[in-house]
C-alpha cells in the first residue's frame, strides 16, 4: 500500500505549498473562491511533479541502486515495474497538464514550462555544476508565479528575490550531504558531485543564507510592504526565520542531515514547529493586526 505512495513521492508534494504564498500574503487567503482555486493548482502542480519524479527515477535508476538510501525506492529496488511507472508518469504529465490549461491556460502553460524544466534537469541540467542547483530554484519560483497566476497578482518582486535564495540555501545544503554522504562513491550516484566540494559548498551555503536573512528583514521593515499591508509588524516574524535558517544548519553540520529539505521539515519536530509559528504569525499580522503604526 505504501509503494504508490513513495513512487509518487506525495511526501514532497509540500514542496508545492509555495503555490500559496501569493494567496497569503496578497490579502485573499479567506476568500472561499481563490482559495479553492489555488487548492486545486496546488493538486494539478503536484501531480505534475509526480509525473516528473517517475521520470526522474527511471532515468537514474541505475545510480539510484547505488545510494545508501535511494536504493529502497520503488523502481530502484524492482517492487515497480518499469513498464508500469512509464506509463503513470506520461498519464500523470498529460493529465495534469491538460486539466491545467482547461482551468487556467496561462497556468497551463507554467505547468508545461515547470514539467519542461524539469525533464531538461534530468537529462542534462543536473550534470553541470551550479546551474544544477539553479535549475531547482526555478522551480520553486515557477511554483509562486502559478500561485500569483491562479489568483490575478502580480508577484511582488520581495518574494520571488526570497524566494530564490531560499530554494538555492536548500539546494546547496542537498549537494553537501550528498557529498558527505556518499564520500567516494558520490561521483558514481551524481556526475556533477565530481565538482564540488564541502568547502565550496559551505562558501555558497554562507553566501545564500546571508542573502536570504537580509532579503526577508528589508522586505519586511520596507515602506511598499508597510503601506500594503498596513503595519509595520511583519518584522517580528524575523525571529522565525532566523531560527529556521539557523535550525538547518545545526542540522546539516552536526546531524548530517539535509538531503531531502522536504523530509527534514516533517522529521525534526523542532522546524516543523517553527514553520507552523512563523506561518501563523504571518497569518495574524496580516489580517488581524493590519493597523499602520508610525
């Protein structure tokens, strides 16, 4: 019963709640209407990634059987048939993608250039170094663009610059415990591991997480995001972030963890409890608490 489930990896579909951020933080969460619009984006986005996870297991297969963890996945350890999991993933693909472009053919058109991406990342992008972690970090932006697509904003520049460097800190922090991970046989599961290094990646990790702390904290003391939401107290959410970005690293350095960002979060009960404050904390500053204070 558990099979499907791990071949769909329904387990990262949290990776697309970023469809939501735009709903949240435009004001229209409690809108019954747009919220069930980006629901059912947040379905379609994540059947389509499903689509492009089989593929993506099928293509590496043969490295997958090398890994200390991949090697249990479904295709990798032969409890799917690979006849099977071909045909799941193009049935999910069209599917998804035809939904799509019936509800919402902008939104149509995100999905395709998402799955498009994705197929390009598992053929050739995930073998050249840096642009392999850029790559993932399109695709996290790609996710918010069809959530601003779904609900008719613009996406404000703030989140997607956030975006960005948060999505490169997890995809930097993946790449290093990989590496630590596997030691000598990295190069065997992952082509592009050959080029990096723990110390190239802790110089990029240092870079990116400094980046992403000084985005979110002048995004939320700027006077664009005062004037919109109308209070100057989005900045006590800073401590959140601060703590979850802090949290990551204690446990990408001292518990050797970080291979799956998604997997993390639900697994440490300490994020997952941090997460769920700064999204309240968000949720109650911007719509109960929207009083400017000069």
């Amino acid at each position: 019963m558990k099979t499907l489930p791990q071949l769909l990896r329904v387990r990262q579909w949290n990776k697309n709640l970023f469809i939501f951020a735009p709903l949240v933080f435009s004001k229209r969460l409690f809108e019954s209407q747009s919220f069930l619009e980006v629901l059912v984006g947040f379905f379609l986005f994540s059947l389509a990634s499903s689509s492009i996870y089989i593929f993506n297991d099928i293509i590496d297969i043969e490295n997958d059987r090398q890994h200390p963890e991949k090697r249990h996945r479904p295709i990798a350890s032969g409890k799917i048939s690979l006849k099977f999991a071909i045909s799941l993933s193009i049935f999910l693909g069209l599917g998804s993608l035809l939904v799509s472009s019936y509800i919402n053919f902008t939104f149509g058109l995100i999905v395709l250039g998402y799955m498009i991406l994705n197929i390009l990342y598992s053929i050739i992008l995930k073998n050249i170094v840096i642009l392999d972690v850029m790559t993932i970090s399109a695709g996290f932006v790609l996710r918010v663009i069809a959530g601003a697509e779904i609900v008719e904003v613009y996406p404000s520049s703030w989140i997607i610059i956030c975006t960005i460097l948060l999505s490169l800190f997890l995809g930097f922090s993946k790449r290093r415990h990989e590496l630590v991970l596997l030691t000598d046989k990295s190069n065997n599961h992952r082509e592009v591991l050959k080029h990096y290094s723990s110390y190239f990646l802790d110089q990029m990790i240092v870079l990116v997480t400094a980046a992403t702390v000084m985005s979110y904290m002048l995004y939320t003391v700027s006077e664009e995001t005062v004037k919109f939401f109308g209070t100057r107290h989005l900045v006590w959410t800073v401590p959140f972030v601060l703590y979850g970005i802090f949290r990551y690293l204690f446990l990408i350095h001292q518990k050797k963890e970080g291979g799956d960002p998604s997997e993390v979060v639900f697994r440490d009960r300490t994020m997952l409890v941090n997460v769920l404050l700064w999204v309240i904390s968000c949720i109650i500053i911007i719509y109960f608490r929207g009083r400017y204070s000069g």
